[in-house]
C-alpha cells in the first residue's frame, strides 16, 4: 500500500495561516469581552504589568478622579492621601494591595482610607489582589465609604442601646432594693423596742431578707424587745409559720424578747386546722398591745434597777441611825 505524498509547503503556510487567523479572531472576541467587563464592572479594577505599568476601568476613575489613571503607581500613596485603617497611619507603598500581589501574595478585602482634591472629605474603599501567571497583578476594589458610615451610626446606636439597657438595669437595681427596703421596713417604734410590720406572701427568698434585716437592726440598737406586726398577711401555712417561728427563736437568741401580733382570725383558724403552735412565744391582739407589754416591761425593769440601785444607800442610812 503506498503512502500519501506529503503535503506541500503551500498548503502547510496555508494551513498555518487559517490556524493563526483564528487564533487572532478569538483573541480579538477575548480581548473584546474582557473589555466589556472592565468598562461595565461597577468595581474599581486596576492592572499591573510585570514592568509596573498599569491600566485602570472606567470605574476607578469614579472612585481616584478622572485623572487617576495618569499617576504613576510608585505616586499612588502621596497622590491619593491612602491611610491605613485607623484612617490616621499613611499607608506604605510596598504595602498596597497591588503591590503585594506582584510579590505573588493575595490580599483580600483590604481596608484603606483615602483623600483626592476631588473628594477631600475623604472616602474609604476595600481592595482585593491577585497575582497574574504572566506576571504582574490585578487589584479590584470598591468605595465604601457608605457602608461604613452605616456600619459606625450602627454601632453607635449600638452603644447608645447598651448605655441605655445600663442605665435601666441600674435603676431596676435601684427600684429593687427600695421594694425590698420598703417591703421589710424595720420600725424603732419606742425606745428598746422595734417593730416588724409584715404585709402580703412571705417566701423562702423574702423571709431570708427580713430575718438578716432584723437580726442587724437588733445588733445595731441593742434594742431588748421586738414586735411582728402580721396584721397585713392573709395567708399563712405551715412552713410560713415555720419561718416566723424560727425569726423569733433567733431575735431570742441575740437577748431580745419577740412578741407576734395582727393573726388575722381567718389565719389563726387556718392554723389551728393545721395543728401549727406557737409554743414559748408571747403574742398579742394588735401592735398597740404589744407596745403596751413591751412598754410596761420597761417601766418595770426601770424601777427594779432604781430599787435596786437605792438599797445600798437605805441599808447604809439604817446603819448611820443606829
């Protein structure tokens, strides 16, 4: 079988030629799409040849001035007044987001801060970068100076918020401990005597609270008798008593007497039913009965320390007369 003669040299040019005219077709179709995306992307994109030449998108010059693309690259940190993101520390040039990805390092939402005659105010834009296989770098970025304005009213109001949500929890502390000063008011209703007045539901919490109360108040005015004052409880079982019980037995223990007044007569029946005792405690009908007992218990130990106090000098005085 004999071979095919090989082609001849005109038909490989020709060859060769169709090949490369296709080749500059689709590089042309490429270089046309690239260019429709640049122009059209609404992010800033700026190109850096391996020899530091650089080519920008229309909207990099929305962002730098129509003029942006004019500077030099080595003049872009003077030129544009670019900060880090303190807004404050002028941004090196070796440490520009394209900068680094020429190095062959990627950089992602870079924050920078940044000044032009055309924008003195000053505008803040995130910058991405990313090296080229051939060589050189591309760097898209975009102002946001919008969102981050946004972002610091919203933190602003933020701390606001939490200034606010501070100053509320404070003044519930506050109202707190004015209820609880207010619902476990001790009374220094006469001298030595101090009174316990006990309105609404007594819980394990609540009666914690008055027996610390009472037990300091007693300490602090060395006083000798206590009223609890039970006018205001409509409701007692048995672990209520329990605790009022147990109240009595410690004011006792400090060397103070403790009288219970104000059982209610739907109390004292719900009591009795319960087979409740208040064995060894002194009560009374109202708060001014107490006052009364406690009062004449006074008077009378007043007496007996003046008589007693007296008995020396009678004995003496009988001596003198014999």
């Amino acid at each position: 079988m004999t071979e095919p003669p090989p082609p001849s040299p005109e038909f490989r040019i020709a060859a060769l030629e169709a090949e490369l005219a296709r080749e500059r077709t689709e590089s042309s179709r490429l270089r046309s799409l690239v260019t429709v995306l640049l122009d059209n992307n609404p992010d800033g994109v700026t190109i850096a040849d391996a020899a530091g030449n650089t080519t920008s998108n229309p909207a990099s010059s929305k962002v730098f001035g129509e003029t942006a693309s004019d500077i030099p690259m080595s003049s872009w940190s003077q030129e544009f007044g670019i900060k880090r993101a303190d807004g404050v520390t002028p941004y090196p040039l070796e440490e520009l987001p394209l900068v680094r990805a020429m190095r062959g390092t990627h950089v992602d939402e870079e924050l920078l801060f940044a000044r032009t005659p055309q924008r003195p105010e000053g505008f803040w834009i995130a910058a991405s970068a990313r090296p080229l296989p051939e060589g050189g770098a591309v760097t898209v970025f975009r102002d946001i100076t919008e969102r981050k304005r946004l972002e610091e009213d919203l933190a602003a109001r933020n701390a606001e918020l939490a200034g606010r949500e501070a100053e509320k929890s404070q003044l519930i502390e506050r109202l707190r401990l004015a209820v609880e000063q207010m619902s476990t008011p001790v009374l220094e209703v006469w001298d030595d005597v101090l009174a316990l007045p006990v309105v609404g539901v007594v819980d394990t919490q609540r009666s914690a609270q008055m027996v610390e109360k009472l037990l300091a108040e007693v300490v602090d005015k060395r006083c000798k008798h206590v009223i609890v004052d039970l006018t205001g409880v409509d409701v007692i079982d048995t672990s209520t008593a329990d605790r009022f019980i147990k109240m009595a037995r410690a004011v006792e223990l400090l060397g103070a007497s403790c009288i219970i007044t104000g059982i209610q007569p739907a109390v004292a029946q719900t009591l009795v039913e319960l087979g409740v005792e208040f064995a060894g405690l002194s009560t009374q009908r109202n708060l001014k009965r107490a006052l009364e007992t406690c009062t004449a218990k006074i008077r009378g130990e007043t007496r007996g320390r003046r008589a007693t106090d007296a008995a020396p000098e009678v004995v003496e005085g009988r001596r003198a007369k014999r």
